[in-house]
C-alpha cells in the first residue's frame, strides 16, 4: 500500500504551500511514490481554502474536477485537506460521495494513515482541533529542498479576530515556532540552492510572542541575516499594530532583508476599521507609512484592502479611493467583502449588493492601475537585481523578479540575454513596462 502513487494539489494562501510540502515530505518518507501528473496518481490530496466564497467555490470545483480522475486515470483514493475540510467536513462526506478522506488543518500529520484507512475500506474523516505544532517537522525542516525561492513558516493560528475572519476558527490559537527551528529550516534551504526566503504567518509581525513573552520577529531577522547563502529574506503579511520602530531599523539596516513591507491595512476610515476590529487608526497608519518611507529608502510598501464591507457609505468608500491616490502604495490587492458565516460582521447591518462590491474593488484597481505605471516606469533605464526563476514557455525569455516584488502576488520580470542560470539573481536593465511587470536585458554592471 505504501508504494501508492500520489499528488497534492493546493490551492489559496502560501501558508497553505507549506502544509502541502510537509504532508509530501511525511508521504515519501513512507514510501508513497510522489508523482506530478494527476493521471498517474493513485491518491490525490486536495489542499482547499475556506476563506471567501470564491476560494471555497474554487476549492470544490477543483475537488469535482479531480473525482473525474476515478474514471479517467489511475485515481483509487481522493483526500480532501485544509481549511475547508476543516470547515465542512460534513456537508463534503454527505454531498460529495467521491471524497474517501477528510483531513483538518490540525492533523494533517497523520495524512499516510488516513490513506492506509481508505485503503482498508474506510471513509475516514480526521478533524480535530487546530494545535498542531510545527517544529515537530524537524525531519522536513533539516532536510528540506525548495527552487530559487521558498515560503517558510514561522507561525500558525491568528488572535486577533478581525469580524469579517473565519481563519482563528480554522487555524486554532497563534503558535509560534522557535527561532532554532526556523534558522534550521532556512540553513537547509540554502545548503539546497534556494536564494529567497519568504517569512509567512497569519500575523509575522507579532511572531514569538507566545512562546517567548514579546514579539521576537526582529530577532527572527538578525538570526537569518547570518545564514549563508540565503540572499533575499522577505517578511509578509505584517499587521501595521506591530510595526515598531525596531522592526522599521532591522528592515532598513539588514542586508540581505528586501526593502518591501506589507502592511494589510484593509481600510482607512476609522469608523469602519472599527467594524471589523481592525487596531489602529488612519492618522497612526499615515504617520506609520511615512516614518516607513522616511527610514527604508527606495521602500515597496504593499497593501490589501476590503471593499464594500457592511456599512461602507459611499462617502466611505469616496475616503478610501481618496486614501490609495495620496499613499500611493507600491503594491495593492483588493477584495471585495465575503459573508461568512459564524463571524461577528455576518450580523452586522446593511450589507452590499454584489454589483457595487465589484464596481468599488475595480475602481481601485484602476487607481492603482496608474500609481503601478508610474511606479515601474522608473525603474526604466535602471540596473536591478533580479532573481532568475524560471523559463518563459517561448523558450528563450527567462522570468524573475525585483527585490520589490513577492513571489505570486506582485509583478514580474521578462528577461532576456545571455548565459542566464535559473536560481541566480542577476543584474537586469530595464527596458519597458509591461502592465503590472517588467522586460529587461542582463547588463554586465551590477546594481548600485
């Protein structure tokens, strides 16, 4: 049985990445055989997201799709993992009878057994409650391979308990690995060619404090700056409440952090920042950024917001729009507010018409639009460095990215010339604009 083959198919956040890698260290070191094409596999792991309604109607298209494989392919065993598995258990096993195993976010370490289960004849279903914790994973940790640019985790769980957020309820109690654990993680990591190290957590800004009594993150920094080998270390996904002026020197003065921060703001206007439970207000987000700005030259400041939340005037969202021209982030995503279920903003009063959500996410999209252009248009005729990551399918452009620029989220680089290696960062000129990316040539001068 352990010989089966398998495949993890993932879907959602990077923090879901993680999971899938480790469920795939957990497999082969049981002797399943790892295979990519879902036509050869015998048992595939659906890796979901539960988190808006696009993402679940996402997720369970894709769980239909792979069902198909029965008939098909190879496919005897269809697992079903993450945060809607962890959501839904119930209504998948009763309404979606090609499912044979459930698996939550709390116990996805017991993924071969459940496969030995469904191979037994069982329909098992595995959701506990979230409190898995991740240093338990020193063999993936020690060992782990990655391409030129990899997410480590260093915390799971979120406190915070923003209204409109089912992810506490998903993904437990915030639980913070340790610093040893995680530089371990990331010495591996570089012995095995990777270049970038991406720092995901629901909340990185206030890492470590369960488990040391204050937010250690710059700490986490100062660790991994020594690692050699590593070149880019970038922090995602930092609640500006934690943004402290430490965490503002160490992103400055360290070499090897990229001078990119993200800050999820998801509004500006007070009152409905307190709707959702978000701390902070406007006038501490405005001297935030520019006290970001002032103290990290030449900074890519990112955000994501929501639009059309329950209350959203139109003067609000006027404020807002208003909000994103005079900031002008380097980077934005917006998202247009999803009901769910079992959250305090489900019960809140005067919700909006889809229509109007998707009119405002667009509207700010197209403000952004143009504060991008102008953004990348002046790296035109600059020398940047830019990690190399794979080859464009016409087969003699070669992709990769700015310092400013996170893995999936943000732009691109189209690079073309020669003597080009994947996983090396290069020094590019760059030569036009592309929408949101970038085209440039390889220079022989490094960047300044």
């Amino acid at each position: 049985m352990n010989h089966l083959s398998v495949t993890i198919v993932t879907l959602g956040c990077a923090k879901n990445s993680v999971d899938s890698d480790i469920m795939q260290d957990i497999l082969r070191s049981k002797e399943f055989h790892i295979v990519e094409d879902l036509k050869d596999a015998q048992v595939i792991v659906v890796n979901t997201c539960g988190f808006i309604d696009s993402a679940k109607e996402e997720s369970i298209n894709t769980i239909l799709d792979i069902a198909e494989y029965k008939t098909t392919g190879k496919l005897q065993y269809l697992i079903v993992t993450g945060c809607l598995a962890q959501r839904y258990k119930d209504e998948l096993m009763k309404e979606i009878p090609e499912i044979d195993g459930i698996v939550g976010t709390g116990d996805f370490d017991n993924i071969h057994k459940i496969i030995s289960e469904c191979h037994q004849g069982s329909r098992p279903v595995y959701v506990g409650h979230p409190a898995i914790s991740y240093d338990q994973f020193t063999n993936f940790h020690e060992n782990r391979k990655a391409g030129p640019s990899a997410y480590v985790k260093i915390a799971e769980g979120c406190n915070n308990f923003c209204t409109f957020c089912i992810i506490p309820k998903l993904r437990g109690a915030y639980r913070s690995r340790t610093i040893e654990s995680i530089t371990r993680e990331v010495q591996a990591l570089a012995k095995n060619g990777t270049k970038e190290i991406n720092l995901v957590a629901q909340d990185s800004s206030c890492y470590g404090i369960d488990i040391y009594g204050e937010p250690k993150i710059t700490g986490l920094l100062y660790a991994l700056q020594e690692v050699e080998g590593i070149e880019w270390i970038r922090l995602l996904y930092a609640y500006p409440g934690n943004f402290n002026d430490d965490l503002i020197h160490a992103v400055a003065s360290l070499s090897k952090v990229c001078k990119y921060v993200e800050l999820p703001l998801q509004h500006s206007e007070d009152r409905i920042l307190k709707l959702m439970r978000r701390p902070g207000l406007q006038t501490n987000i405005r001297e935030l950024i520019a006290k970001i700005r002032t103290q990290i030259p030449n900074v890519a400041i990112r955000t994501s917001l929501i639009v059309g939340f329950p209350g959203e005037t139109i003067e609000d969202f006027e404020l807002l729009k208003q909000f994103v021209q005079e900031i002008k982030f380097d980077r934005l995503g917006v998202f247009t507010y999803s009901l769910e279920e079992d959250t305090a903003a489900a019960n809140l009063t005067n919700h909006i018409e889809q229509d109007v959500k998707e009119r405002r996410a667009h509207e700010i999209m197209e403000i952004q639009r143009g504060i991008t252009e102008t953004r990348n248009s002046n790296f035109v005729g600059k020398i940047l460095p830019i990690l190399i990551e794979k080859l464009h399918e016409d087969g003699t452009t070669y992709i990769g990215r700015t310092p400013f620029d996170a893995p999936e989220i943000d732009g691109e680089v189209f690079v073309t010339g020669k003597e080009i290696e994947i996983g090396k960062i290069i020094p590019v000129t760059i030569t036009h604009v592309i929408d949101y990316d970038l085209a440039g040539e390889v220079s022989n001068v490094k960047p300044s």
